[in-house]
C-alpha cells in the first residue's frame, strides 16, 4: 500500500517536473525571460547532452574507451551543411573550388538531412569498428582517435564537396515547429530540445532493454559475458553505431545552430570536453551526463569574465587576462574529482526516491526519530 502511494506521488512529481520544464522553455523561447545569449547557450546544452549521453552508451555502458565522437559530429554537421544550404547560394560559397555539379542541385530539408547524417555517421562507425573494437583500452582510444582525425582531414581535402578549409556557411537555422491546423508555432528551441529529450529517452530505453544489460555485462567481463550466449564483438559494434548516430545528430544540430561549418571544429580536443562530461556526471549514469552537460556548458560561460581585463580603483589586476577561465575552471573539477571520484551520480540514475533519502540523511537525528514517531 505504501509503495502505491510513493510510486503515485513520484509520478506526480515527474509529470509536475514536466510541466514546470514546458513552462520555462516556452517563457525563454518566447523571449518572456532572459535573452538571445541565454536561448543560444541552453541549446548549445541540449546540443552537448545529445553528444555527451551518445558516448556515455559507449564509454559508461559498454565499457569501451572510444575517442572518435568529433569525428562523427563532422559527418553530420557536414551533411546537414551540404544538403540544406539553398542551392542559389552555392556558387557564392564554393567560389574558390566550384562543388560537385550533382551535388550543387540536391538540397533537402532540414530534418530528413538531419537523420541522414545521423545515418552516415552510423555507416562509419560500423565500417570502422569492424577492425577497430578488436582491441581495448589505450590502443581502442588511440584508433579511434585517430579515425577522428583522418575523417577530419578527409572534409579538409575533399574541398568539392565540402569546401575545404573554408568550410560552409549560410546553413539555414533550424526550422520551427508548425502546427498549422492550430496556427500555432514553437521556435527553434523546441526543435533542439525536443531532439535532445527523445535521444535521451530512447538511450535510456535501450540501456534498459535485454541489449542494454548485454552492454553492461561486456562492461564487466566480456569473457563471462561471452560464456552466457552474448556476442560482444556484434554488440560493441551495435553500441558504437548507436553512439555515432546520434553524435551525428548533435553534430547537424550544432552546423545549424552555427550557422557555419569548417574543420577546425572537430579537432581532437573537442572529444576531451565530452569525455570530462560523462566523468563529471558518472560513467554509466544518464541523468548525471544530461545534468553535468548543463554544468559544464554554461560553467565555461559564467566564468568567461576572468578572461577580460580587470581594473580596480585604477590599478590593472594582471592575472585577469585570456586563459584564466580555464584554470579556474580546471582547479574547479579538481576539487570535484576529489571529492566526487565517481562522478556526480556513478552509475545511479537521479530520483526522487533517492533526492528524498539525500534529504532525510542530511536531516539531524533527532527530527529523523520525531519523523518516524509521526
């Protein structure tokens, strides 16, 4: 009887959370509350979550060191650039290097072109895992981030179709949501959101499925995993496809965001800020990722003001200069590895029946006994 009452009280709390999350989006799409700034950050957040939660499948669940998420950003960004830029606009961007002639014809909306390079990332990553998810630990980090590279290199010389090192810009923004029956539409915002909370909600089904448990056992041991009937090396291969299809689609959504696609986007280090993360959040936790996607992005922007100059009463503070958000923000995670050396989260997910136990160990022991005398 009592764990009907909990399970109605939670689900009232969630669809309350639900609403309450509606209602912000809808006031700062609106431009009710706060401003372009703002709107432009909490999407690139979204954007993050989406890549983040994608290889938090692969390195939190499947227990595989991957290192290749930029690469397969650039494939989908890249692919919504080509295929969405009206063609009357080519040949002002491709003035040095004229595009392939079959190619400077095509162009497709937004959301078809999206799921396209969500597909072709897919594609990649299983003809690269074929030889690459073979090995493990450093030397799997090492492909992999080195198949990063290689298709980062790959967009910089194929300049016919993707423009080299110029890149592409004029990307068209991301389309808002019509409802023309009701005459009613919803800015970008609901687009990028709406992407992010059905990328997370169907990783979450599918780390809950009968794959999801396959993906932890490979975690664990995969020779054991193997002795029960499971196929690691085919199940690797699946998580990694996964991972890439929608890094695919985070990588879409950021070239249209931008506004302007190049290489220089998708260098190595990108990966590092997904991989800090999922650390952050807890390797193996979806709701830590979303929450330290959130964190991370817009702790980076709080503190850009440490890289401006400073001035006090007429006396320049030196240490105020480019370069110093990052070390605050570098001893800042420091302190919280130390103190959080499994992530935020670890491998739990976020509840309210575990925020409800935080508070009531946190409660003096007296008001606990007078709680359970009630």
């Amino acid at each position: 009887m009592i764990t009907n009452k909990k399970n109605t009280l939670f689900r009232k709390l969630n669809i309350l959370t639900v609403i309450i999350a509606i209602i912000l989006l809808y006031l700062i799409d609106s431009d009710i509350v706060g401003n372009q700034y703002i709107k432009r950050i909490l999407n690139l957040c979204a954007i993050y979550t989406i890549v983040s939660v994608s290889m938090n499948l692969v390195n939190g669940f499947t227990g595989l060191f991957s290192l290749g998420q930029a690469g397969f950003m650039a494939i989908g960004a890249y692919t919504v650039a080509i295929f969405t830029v009206p063609v009357e606009l080519r040949e002002s961007i491709f003035y040095v290097v004229p595009q392939n002639p079959v190619l400077s014809q095509i162009q497709i909306p937004f959301f078809p072109a999206l799921l396209i390079g969500g597909l072709l990332a897919a594609l990649v990553a299983i003809l690269i895992g074929m030889p690459v998810l073979r090995l493990k630990s450093d030397y799997l980090a090492i492909a992999t981030l080195g198949f990063s590279e290689i298709i980062r290199i790959i967009f910089t010389n194929i300049k016919t179709i993707t423009n080299g090192a110029l890149g592409i810009n004029r990307i068209p923004a991301i389309p808002s949501l019509e409802l023309d029956n009701f005459n009613i539409s919803f800015g970008p915002m609901w687009s990028i959101f709406g992407i992010a909370a059905l990328s997370v909600l169907l990783i979450s089904l599918l780390v809950n499925s009968s794959y999801g448990r396959a993906f932890k056992a490979i975690r664990e041991d995969d020779i054991a995993a193997q002795a029960m009937g499971i196929s690691p090396f085919k199940h690797k291969v699946m998580s990694f496809a996964i991972g890439a299809f929608f890094a695919g689609i985070g990588g879409g959504l950021l070239a249209s965001l931008l506004g302007t696609v190049d290489p220089k986007q998708f260098y190595f280090t990108m990966t590092y800020n997904f991989l800090l993360i999922i650390v952050l959040g807890g390797m193996g936790s979806i709701s830590g990722t979303v929450i330290a996607s959130f964190i991370v992005t817009a702790g980076l922007e709080l503190l850009r003001f440490f890289d401006e100059p400073l001035t006090l009463f007429g006396v320049n503070i030196p240490i105020f200069r480019a370069g110093l958000r990052m070390v605050i923000y570098s001893i800042l995670l420091m302190v919280l590895v130390l103190f959080f050396r499994n992530g935020l989260l670890g491998q739990k997910e976020l509840s309210w029946n575990a925020i409800i136990g935080w508070f009531k160990n946190k409660m003096p022991s007296h008001k606990k006994s007078e709680g359970g005398a009630l």
